[in-house]
C-alpha cells in the first residue's frame, strides 16, 4: 500500500497513516457486511483510482477471485465512486453488477479524515445464497451500516487505538450490541456462551452488560468499577475478565453514526488455553532462569572453595593448577549469570568476552592490556559457554606464555560475523605482541592442558577449526572459525 500510495497520490504520510489505521480494523467491517472491501485512492491527476488494499469476509463467499490491488480505473467507469467522492456520503443506488454469472451488490463509501475524502471503499456483497436473514446477521448488518457512517464522517477508526487484528477478537468469536445505556440488546450464541462459562445463569439480554461482568468477575475493590465502564462500551477500550475457570477477552467500540452515541458493540472471545499455556511458558521461562542463576551461584562456591585451598598449598606448581581451575570455573559462571537475566537461552557475547578479558587480565595487574575488537553478537547458549572457556584459555596462555618477565604488551580479541544467514560464521583472532611461538611447535599436537582444552572444545563441541600461527609482525596469532547461526536479538532481559 505504501509504494502504490506514494506512486500514483498526493496523500500526505499523514493521510498514508489513516489509511494504515483503517485497513488494521477494516476486517470488522467486512465481517459484519459479509462483504468484500476494496480501497480505492484517487490519482494525483484526479483522472483515475488505485486499488490500495482489499480484503474478503471471514462471514460470507467473496466476490473477488482475483486480487485486486495495484487495479487502475479511469474516473466515469464506476459512476458509484465518483459521487461517493465528490459528494462525501456513502452510495448505495444502482442494480446489482453480474460477474462471472454471481449477482454482486456494489456500495461506496467514502473514506474521511479531517473533513476532505481521501479514498472511497467500495463494499461488494455477493447475492447468490441471498435468503432471509436472521437475528445474528440483522445485527451484523445493522452494526455495519453505524460504522460505515462513522468511517464517511472520520469518526472510525479511533485515532489513538491501534489493534492487533492477530489478537482481538472477531466478529465470529462472539458480538454483543448494546443499547446507549450499555443494557444488551443482543448477544451472539458465542458471546452467550463466553458469558455462560463465567457463571452467568441467565439470557444476557436485557442485562446491564458492565454491572453483570462486574458481578461475575472476582472482587478487587475498584477495579471492578473500571471494568463497569469499559465493558459498558462508554470508550474503545479492551479488556479481559477473568472468572474461576476461565478467561475472556473483550474490545469494547462505541458506535457513533451521527455524532451522539447510540449505543456499542463488544466483541468476545474464550481466551483461556492461551492465557493457560502462557503462564506455563512464564513458568517455565522463570524456571529456567533460577535454575541458570542456581548453577552461577554453585559454580561460584566451587571456585571460592577452589580458590581457598590455593592459598592453603606450598607447591606453586599446585597452586597455579587451582587457580586455572578457578578460572575456567568462572568463565562459565559469567555465561550462567547472563543466561539468568534473560527470557531465551542467547546471549549478547560481547559483554561476555569483556568480562573473560578483566577476569584473566588479573594474572599480570599493569603489566598486560587486553582490549576487545569487533563484535562477537548474540550467541546461543551451547556456543556461548564453550566459547567463553576457550577465550580463557587462550588468554591466559597468552599472557603467561607470550610475555618473558617484567615486559609489557597487548592482548587483543577480535571477533568477524560472517556468511549466509544459512551458514553464517564467526571468526575470532586472538593476537599478543609477545615472543611469538617456538620453534617447531605444532598446535594441532603440542602444548599444555590448556590448548588441549581448546582444541577439544573448538573441534568437537563447536565443529569449528583452531589454527596458532605467528603474527604478521610480532608475537602469536590464534584463529578460530566457528559456524554460529544467523543473529537475532536475545529477548529483553528480567
């Protein structure tokens, strides 16, 4: 709608957000009709329209196979939209048209925001299973004729009440009409039942619609006069009534023909197995969470313990081994403490790999920087915990091994996102401006505990490669190519 708007009108982006306003609530009208909608936009040299937007009825057979949106018509062929245009006011003359053997009733109505037209709605209903309409579809029709009215007068859609269609209820789901007073005229046999299920023992009809949803829903104090109101239709306004076993949800609209209000229709619908998986997912998500927080916390004992019978052994040798431990230990309680902040199982890595840096830079205080580059994004978290032990790893050989006694150098972690969103990787360099490796060594069999432990967690848990290699001017280069998925962003934290 917006590249038609723009190519063939003079609409304003003003105007272009009505119409956006319109066609998120249209579906009602269509419903309610039992007919198709067409929006037609006059050109910008008045001499044709564009069809903009189109929609069929949940309620009834469609009267357009074919999609019409992008259709141009010169002005003069659909005489019904030229004076729905010209003179403001809905139309509704003429015989019914005749398209492929299905007789089709042809309305116009005339789309308004502050006082000028800016398109017409042409409202076609198909008349091949026309019969005797009953009380359900008489209300329909009567509450699709108010909001024509209010939608040629720019009373509807309401200004500041943008719905998710997706997840209001619909006409089907179950309509109530009420009179100026909110008392209820009639109830649809789905609302009856949404009512009937909150405890109501009783015809709706004839009943106070707020004062009778008061009653039924459990007392908290005044709230209750608030949900009154609202479900008395007095303002567009949705609600949700919870009773002892179930849930409805209700979107109150005040209709509005002719300026005063004459009355509201409420739409309903059972929203109870929702609310209920919902809260199991709330549950569950709030579960997962503790049980990550639980783990940061017991793995933070662990190292304390680790760290106390560090400072109880003589043999340096041993000493430095448990402070390893106390590490790696770490490294992995900082992924359980993000995890713990947030509503989905990925993290942002970047805050990770900072903290990993401060943590393992406390083995030589002043004497060697580390700095991050790059963005590592958000990972999942079966990458993110394996990953974080390797940076520890590599870091701290780097700063205990790329660096003789007493000098200073920098450690730098970068990271690259690359590939297909369908194989998207991450590449991390590890650089020091040490020493540089020794001679003959190969990284695929020598080394310590600690680049087994790398090589281990790339290759088998990542699927990634591991490759050290001297830096293009000083010290060591190690490289990690690693298939992460495409980013998204993690879910907002607690």
């Amino acid at each position: 709608m917006n590249d038609l708007v723009r190519q063939h009108t003079a609409l304003s982006e003003k105007d272009l957000e009505w119409l956006h306003l319109l066609v998120s609530e249209w579906q009602l009208l269509s419903d309610l009709s039992f007919a198709d909608l067409v929006l037609w936009v006059p050109t910008r040299d008045g001499t044709r329209y564009v069809s903009v937007a189109q929609m069929r009825p949940n309620t009834g057979p469609t009267s357009y196979q074919d999609d019409m949106v992008g259709h141009l018509v010169p002005r003069g062929r659909r005489p019904m939209l030229d004076v729905a245009h010209d003179e403001a006011r809905i139309v509704r003359e003429g015989d019914p048209e005749w398209r492929e053997e299905v007789p089709v009733r042809v309305e116009s109505i005339p789309v308004s925001r502050e006082g000028r037209v800016l398109g017409v709605i042409a409202r076609n209903t198909n008349l091949l299973t026309v019969r005797t309409p009953s009380r359900l579809e008489l209300t329909y029709l009567q509450s699709a004729s108010d909001l024509a009215q209010m939608i040629a007068a720019g009373a509807f859609p309401f200004p500041d009440q943008q719905v998710d269609m997706d997840a209001s209820p619909r006409v089907g789901d179950g309509l109530i009409r009420l009179d100026a007073d909110g008392f209820v005229q009639y109830a649809s046999p789905n609302a009856l039942s949404a009512y009937h299920r909150l405890g109501l023992a009783v015809d709706l009809v004839g009943h106070h619609l707020g004062r009778t949803t008061a009653e039924l829903a459990p007392s908290h104090g005044p709230v209750d006069e608030a949900l009154a109101k609202v479900a008395s239709g007095w303002a567009p306004r949705e609600f949700e009534v919870e009773g002892e076993e179930c849930v409805i949800q209700g979107r109150a609209i005040p209709l509005k023909p002719k300026g005063p209000r004459i009355g509201s229709l409420v739409l309903l619908r059972d929203v109870t197995e929702l609310r209920r998986r919902e809260r199991e997912l709330i549950t569950k998500d709030a579960t997962i969470r503790e049980i990550h927080h639980r783990v940061k916390n017991n793995l933070q004992t662990v190292a304390a313990l680790l760290r106390l019978q560090a400072r109880r052994i003589d043999s340096h040798t041993g000493r430095e081994a448990l402070e390893e431990a106390v590490r790696r230990v770490g490294s992995i309680a900082i992924v359980h403490e993000t995890l713990s902040q947030t509503l989905d199982e990925r993290v942002e890595f970047d805050e990770i790999a900072d903290r990993v840096l401060a943590m393992v830079a406390e083995i030589a205080p002043g004497k060697v920087t580390g700095r991050r580059a790059g963005r590592f994004g958000v990972l999942e978290a079966e990458i993110a915990t394996p990953l974080s032990m390797v940076l520890t790893e590599l870091l701290q050989n780097a700063l205990e091994h790329g660096f003789r006694t007493g000098e200073h150098g920098t450690v730098e972690v970068s990271a690259v996102r690359g590939g297909s969103p369908k194989e998207a990787r991450l590449l991390v360099t590890v650089q020091d401006d040490g020493v540089g490796l020794p001679d003959g060594f190969d990284p695929k069999r020598a080394g310590n505990l600690g680049l087994q432990i790398v090589r281990t967690l790339v290759e088998g848990e990542l699927n990634g490669t591991f490759d050290m290699v001297p830096a293009p001017e000083r010290g060591t280069q190690v490289l990690l190519d690693i298939p992460v998925r495409a980013e998204k962003p993690p879910l907002p934290s607690r």
